[in-house]
C-alpha cells in the first residue's frame, strides 16, 4: 500500500490551519459590521403623542415631517405627564411614513424584527430642551398584538440616554438594555419572561423618563441602527479550535494508520516466517545437535527483519552458558552436548509461537521475541528460573545443573543485526559482570 501522505504532509496541513487561523483573525479585525437600518425606513411608521390622549394638557406636533422632528410641550394637569415618539414597523410601504397618534391602526399589519443577532443600536438625535435626556424604548411582542390593550401589555425594554450624549451618535449595547419594574407590576410577569428579549421587536421609539420638565422641548430622530459581527467571537473561537482539533485528529487517525498497515505486515512477515520454520528445520539451517535454529537458520530469518523498520518493537536476546568451558573440561564434550540439548529444549518450552531461538554458535543462543517491557521483564525471569530449575542427567550417572546469563536490547529503526547485536552483547557482558544467572538490558 503506498502512502499518500508524508510527515511534510503534516506540516503542510498544519501550515494551512495555521495561515487559515491568522486569515480568520485578521478578517473578524477588519471586517465592517453587519447592520440593519431601522429608521428611517420605507416600511415603517413614526408619530408623536402626548398625554393629552388621555386627558392631560401636553401635545407633541410635527415641526417638520422632512427631518422627523417634533416637539413636545409639557404642561401641567396630568399625573405622570409623558411625550414623545413611537416607530413601528410594517410588511409593506404604507402610504404615510409620519403620522398622528390620534389615528387608528391596523394591528394586523404590523411587523416584528429579530434584532437577538445584534450587537448594538446606535442612534442620532439631536435635542433642544431643559431635561435631563431622553429615553429610548423597545417592545417585543410574546405573540402578535391586535388591539391597544394587547400592545400596551407586550415587554416594555428601555436604556435612559443623558443629555450629554445626544451631541454625537450613542452606540448601546444591547446587553445594556433594561426590562421596565412597572410593566413586571403591573402585567404579573413570571420570572422566567422577565428578561431582555429583542427577537419580535415591533415598536421602538423615543420619550422621556420621569417627569420632564414644564415647557418645550424638541427633538430629532436622525438615525437608529442595530449593528453588529458577521462571526461572534465566541462562534469565531470554537471555529478555529474545532479547525485545529479536526486536523490534530486527522494527522492522529493517520498516524495510527500507518501503524496498524505496519504492525500488520510485520505480524505478516511473522507468520511467513513462522511457515518457512518448517522447511528450515528440514534443511541445513538447523543445528543438528539441538533441532533449533542454526546461525545460517537465523541469518536468513533476521535479514527480513533488519534493518528495522520502526512502528513494530522486538527484542534481541545473546543467551550464554554459564562456566560451559568446566563442563566440557570436568565431564568431556559429550556432556557438553548433552546440556545444550537440555537447556535449548528448555529456553523452547517457554517461548511463544511467534519467537525466534536458534543457536548462534557453541553455547551461545540468540532469541528474537516481540515481549518487551513488563512482559520482557516476566520472560526473562522465567528463563533463568526454568533453566536453573533443569538437571542434566548425564549418561554415566553424574547431574549436572547449569545456569544462563542474558542480555537483551530493543531493535532501533533503521538500525542493523550487527548494531542491535553489538547493543545486546554488551548487555551480556553486563549481566555477567552482576554475578551471572541474570540478565541485563541495554
């Protein structure tokens, strides 16, 4: 299977996402706002109304309908004396953008707008009076209204505006925004409704808050605006780590990849090996004293193996007799033999299928073994243990017990036999050194 991807590959991806990254910040940086212009409007209306609409002595008229301006002159007799302008908005271009409070409306025609995806509303407005600002006011409906009392019992929202601002275009934000005490009173709002909700705006407009005072007062509705980002902050934030998370994940899921198609054809290699043991064993590669693997038998096996490829780990094992030469000096060759027939029937029962043993030359062994780490360690120690625990009975009556030491290391990518050999006999040596009967690893 050929590979399509590359650790450059990686890199390039990586480079992408993080090019991608700095493009979506630069972009949320300089990118203007999205807005939606509220008023003026073709499809909406504005009127003035005053308190005297329901029986006090103020009025507001239209100065001048060209510039929506208005005024309003408060004058005693009512208890909470109130002006000012309202806006609503319609599906269609009604035939008069400016018009009086005192005609009647069609409910049925009215609009919502959704302004919850919104950030702000920025409004212009110039005002001549002796108050202390203004007032702007949003009602959201909870369903359609279709008469006055209905409207008057829709959320009433609010954000007082002083007088010192109105000299330029105020930017509010909507978080700012306020739910109105007297409408919770009055209407026995539930907790759960008496928050800011901006999603069915149908009303927005501009009065005073408290008692003005006495006198005229004028006012011009410029501009009013809802603004805000085409992509949140937040939103723009899960997006790049969701970006970075996805390609994290794909390099991850490759990765593993490669290492199931390489583990597989090592484990492949294995099993062709394991059916080539039993030829071998019919051939001159194996040793004739022990019915194991031969140094020619195990050459031919390790050069599939070396150099390593990396992703599948094994370990190379030099096993060598302890004090063998007093063996063959005290008791001859022939009980020399006779223990290294004992001992490699030995090493071979503990061994699993898949390891290779084999003799390397007189009494030393090589084992190739895919265990490695806690499982090297129980291998190991079960060797020693079961060959120390092993009598050679020899033929003339004598019992001899012989003991091993071994060395073992990790194969390392791309290294030789002869380099990962070097490694393990040195380990050998190590373990000699610590008294023999053990082994070490390097």
């Amino acid at each position: 299977m050929k590979r399509r991807f590359s650790i450059r590959s990686f890199y390039a991806i990586r480079l992408g996402v993080g090019i991608l990254t700095v493009g979506c910040l630069l972009l949320a940086n300089f990118m203007p706002q999205r807005s939606i212009q509220l008023f003026p409007s073709k499809r909406i209306t504005i009127d003035a109304y005053a308190d005297n609409l329901s029986g006090g002595n103020s009025v507001a008229r239209w100065l001048d309908k060209s510039t929506h301006t208005f005024q309003c002159d408060f004058m005693a007799g009512a208890d909470f004396r109130y002006c000012g302008a309202s806006i609503k908005f319609f599906d269609f271009e009604p035939a008069e953008t400016v018009v009086s409070r005192s005609e009647n409306y069609d409910y049925q025609w009215m609009h919502t707008v959704d302004l919850s995806t919104y950030d702000a509303l920025v409004l212009e407005l110039d005002y001549q009076g002796q108050a202390s600002g203004l007032r702007l006011f949003i009602r959201n409906a909870f369903s359609q209204p279709s008469n006055t009392n209905e409207h008057n019992a829709q959320k009433f929202i609010y954000q007082n505006l002083a007088k010192r601002e109105l000299s330029n275009p105020i930017t509010i934000p909507l978080s700012d925004l306020k739910v109105a005490d007297w409408w919770v009173d009055q209407y026995r709002i539930e907790r759960k409704d008496a928050s800011v909700a901006v999603d069915s705006v149908f009303e927005l407009g501009i009065d005073f808050s408290g008692q003005p005072p006495l006198g005229k007062h004028t006012i011009s509705v410029k501009r009013i605006e809802a603004v805000g980002e085409w992509v949140s902050d937040a939103s723009l934030y899960i997006f790049i780590i969701a970006l970075w998370l996805a390609s994290l994940a794909f390099e991850g899921g490759y990765r593993i990849f490669l290492l199931y198609v390489a583990n597989r054809r090592f484990r492949h290699s294995l099993l062709e090996l394991k059916d080539e043991n039993s030829h071998l064993r019919l051939t001159a590669r194996t040793d004739a004293l022990t019915r194991i693997y031969n140094r020619a038998g195990l050459e031919t096996l390790f050069n599939k193996l070396f150099p390593a490829k990396g992703h599948a780990e094994f370990t190379l094992v030099v096993i060598d007799l302890d004090h063998f030469k007093k063996v063959n000096d005290n008791y001859g060759h022939a009980a020399g033999d006779q223990a290294l027939q004992v001992v490699s029937k030995t090493i071979s029962q503990q061994l699993r299928s898949g390891d290779i043993f084999g003799r390397w030359g007189g009494e030393e062994f090589l084992l190739l073994t895919m265990a490695t780490g806690v499982a090297l360690v129980q291998l190991m120690h079960r060797l020693n243990i079961a060959v120390e625990a092993t009598d050679v009975n020899l033929t003339a009556g004598d019992v001899l017990n012989v003991t091993m030491s071994m060395g073992a290391t990790a194969a390392r990518k791309g290294e030789t036999l002869n380099q990962t050999f070097a490694r393990a006999d040195a380990a050998l040596y190590n373990a000699k050194a610590a008294g023999r009967n053990t082994w070490r690893k390097k």
